[in-house]
C-alpha cells in the first residue's frame, strides 16, 4: 500500500439543494473544508456552466485555497486546483492542471498550451490569464485522465500524465464496474492510479491493497465531514 494515501475531492455543486447562489456558496464551503483538510487534489467538474460562469468559479475557487489556514501554515500541503477539460479556464484562474477524458486532447497538447501562458513565457499570455493568474500558475501542469481500462492507463503513463483515475471500481450509474482485479492490473502500470466509483471507507482499503495510490470520489467528501473522512483514510493506508 503506498505510504501516503493520495486524496481527490471531484466536485458536484448540483447536489446542494438550495437554488444556484447557494449551491455555490456551499460548494465553496466544502472546497474550503477540503483545503484545511490537507485533501490532495480538487477537481472542479461542473460540467453545465457556461465557460464565463466557470471561469468565475474557479477564480473564486482558486482565492479559497490560496487563503487555506493549512496552506499558509505549512506549503507542502497546499491543495491542487484541477479543471475538468477546460485548460484554457485552468490557465485563466491561475490553477494547477486539467482533467481530461478518456477521450480529450492530450497531455502532451496541455503542456504546448501551458508553456505559452508559464511564468517566464515572453509576450502576452495568448490563453487569456490574467496578471495575478500568470504568476499563479507552476511552470508545468498536472495532468489527470480519467482511464477505463488497463490500456488507457498505459497511454496514460506513456503522454506524461501526473496520474490515472481508473474508475468505476465498485458502481456508477449505466456502467459495469471494473472490480479490483481490473484495479490490480492498471496499478501495474508505470504512473500513479486513483481508484474512483462507488469508494467508501468500508472499501477504500481493499483499492490501496490491489496497488492504487489513493481515493478518488464525490460523495465520499462532498456528503461527509472532510476532516474525519481524511483522517480515516490516512490512518488506514
């Protein structure tokens, strides 16, 4: 099992209840909660809003982090900002990385993209960002793709991505889970997997046996106290 459980908070503001200033406001609670946690990585998914609406959120999103307690006490813990598909909203709110698709461009047009918006590039930022998200922004992205089976995972590794989220491990809604045994063999594979789909504490540690690096998921944090589910986690890596 590896020795620090990687963490990967995706986010759904949909699921609030409440009309659509108060599922934001929520969400930003809840991205807030996961930053003082010491939570990895935050996906920001909200896949419905229209690129300005995103834009705006994720620059919010990005002023939370940055304000974490944790991040401000010690920086190694600092939270990663990950945009699901949109580099050039990353690069506009001064986040870390991207999530792609199993189906989206590739890593390695990510990174031709982010070397002409990186701290040091000459001229005007092409993509749009802003002065303050310029200097946001680390000299390389993190890049997660979202895999599906052991040769996606493998394509991964070979473009350079950070990592693979190999899912649906145990359920998602209109697809066959994987299983373990299929988790097992995308482990093999040379770059760290998070196991996603269906993950609670009951069964998040048979995903760190069968070789993952750590837990992917929505509702794992969005529905529980962060802290607790964090520490749990951890504690039983």
């Amino acid at each position: 099992m590896p020795d620090r459980c990687l963490l990967y908070y995706i986010t759904d503001r949909t699921a609030f209840a409440g009309d659509e200033p108060t599922r934001r406001r929520r969400l930003l609670e809840k991205i807030s909660e996961a930053a003082r946690a010491g939570v990895d990585y935050i996906q920001l998914r909200e896949k419905d809003l229209t690129t300005r609406d995103l834009e705006s959120l994720a620059r919010e999103v990005v002023r939370v982090i940055r304000d974490s307690p944790l991040r401000t006490e010690n920086r190694e813990l600092r939270t990663a900002l990950l945009i699901n598909s949109r580099t050039d909203v990353s690069l506009a709110a001064g986040a870390q990385g991207v999530h792609l698709r199993s189906d989206d461009i590739s890593p390695q047009e990510v990174r031709a993209v982010w070397r002409e918006c990186a701290p040091g590039s000459p001229g005007p930022a092409p993509c749009g960002a802003g002065t303050l998200a310029r200097q946001l922004l680390p000299q390389a992205p993190l890049i997660a793709v979202s895999c599906h089976s052991l040769a996606e995972v493998t394509q991964a590794a070979e473009a350079g991505a950070t990592f693979a989220v190999f899912a649906p491990i145990f359920e998602k809604k209109d697809a066959e889970p994987v299983g373990l045994s299929a988790l097992r063999q995308a482990c093999q594979a040379k770059i760290s997997v998070l196991a996603l789909g269906g993950v609670t504490l009951a069964n998040a540690r048979s995903c760190l046996e069968a070789g993952a690096a750590g837990i992917a998921a929505i509702r794992l944090f969005q529905d529980n106290d962060i802290a607790s589910i964090v520490h749990q986690l951890r504690s039983n890596a």
